[in-house]
C-alpha cells in the first residue's frame, strides 16, 4: 500500500475532535544510502514525535556496544547472535526505536486489529495511534495508565483528552516526559 493510502485510512480511523489536528508525514531521503527516511507526527501543525533511519541506526549501535556478550571479544555461536539480536531489537521497539519501514508495517497492522489489542500491542507507536482512535472511548481512556506508558503514547493521550474534554489521567512528576 502507497503511503498516501495508509496515512488516509490511518487518520480516518481518528476520533473526530482529533482529526485534522494530527497528521502523518514521511520522507524519504533519496540521495542516502539506502534511501533512508523519516515519520513524523504533526500536532496542530508542530511537529512533535519523530522517528528516523539514522536515529534507529545509532540506537542500535549503541545497544549492540551496551550488550555484554557481543562486547567480550569471543567468537559467538550463531544462537548467541541471534539471541543477542533478539534482546537488542526488542528493547528498540518496547523504545519505540523504529524504522520509517517498520512504522509503515505497524501502521498497516494496526487498520485490521480491534481496539482492545491495539491498545496491549507491544509497540508504544501502535499504543499511541491506539488512543487516538475513535473505537477509544472515555471509559478506555480513563483506564489507561498513562504513567507506565512511553511518551508518545502519554502525548498522544494527554492530547485526545484535551480534544475530548475529560480530564487526562494523571502522570507521577518521575514519568513526565
């Protein structure tokens, strides 16, 4: 699916006090290697969450150097690599450390999924689309715990709130992004 057609039915699937005060966007940069890229959330027309090839890249690099056993010299076994590849990728995405492919794949994920696992999908990224959808009523809103949730999803929530009028769960100070 073009990205014009996902960020469509992506933002169709918004609550109405919202849409059209979210966007969408992606870029890619064509003369990067490997036409690297980057998605963006708009608010209100300010950006204000991004995620990018180039930032997944160093968060990756750096988890890889933070990883004990790739760190230690000695030549892994093929299980050890692909034990160690699992740890680091899957701290990115409990992060939200992505790449503008991967987003693409999770936004496409999320338009057949219901609500209740949107909201307990392991993606902070999907999590935060989730709070945004119109499927997402006040009763859900309110159960979230917005302190135990990744700053996109606690931004995107505090948000919708706001537009819906119902006062935002609170955050403890420490959780405050």
């Amino acid at each position: 699916m073009r990205w014009s057609q996902l960020k469509q039915r992506v933002q169709a699937n918004f609550a109405p006090r919202v849409r059209g005060r979210i966007e969408l966007f992606q870029t890619r940069y064509r003369r990067a290697a490997d036409s690297f890229g980057e998605v963006w959330v708009a608010v209100d027309g300010k950006r204000r969450f991004s995620w990018g090839d180039i930032t997944f890249i160093q968060a990756e690099a750096a988890a890889y150097r933070a990883d004990r056993v790739t760190m230690n010299g000695e030549n892994l076994s093929r299980e050890e690599c692909f034990a160690a590849n699992r740890r680091v990728l899957g701290d990115l995405e409990a992060r939200g450390v992505a790449m503008r492919w991967k987003i693409e794949r999770l936004l496409l994920e999320s338009l057949s999924l219901s609500v209740e696992r949107l909201l307990k999908h392991r993606s902070p990224i999907v999590r935060g689309i989730a709070v945004l959808d119109r499927r997402c009523g006040k009763r859900r809103l309110a159960a979230i715990d917005a302190g135990a949730e990744h700053p996109f999803v606690r931004g995107m929530l505090e948000f919708r709130c706001a537009a819906e009028g119902i006062k935002s769960p609170p955050v403890p100070p420490a959780h405050r992004g």
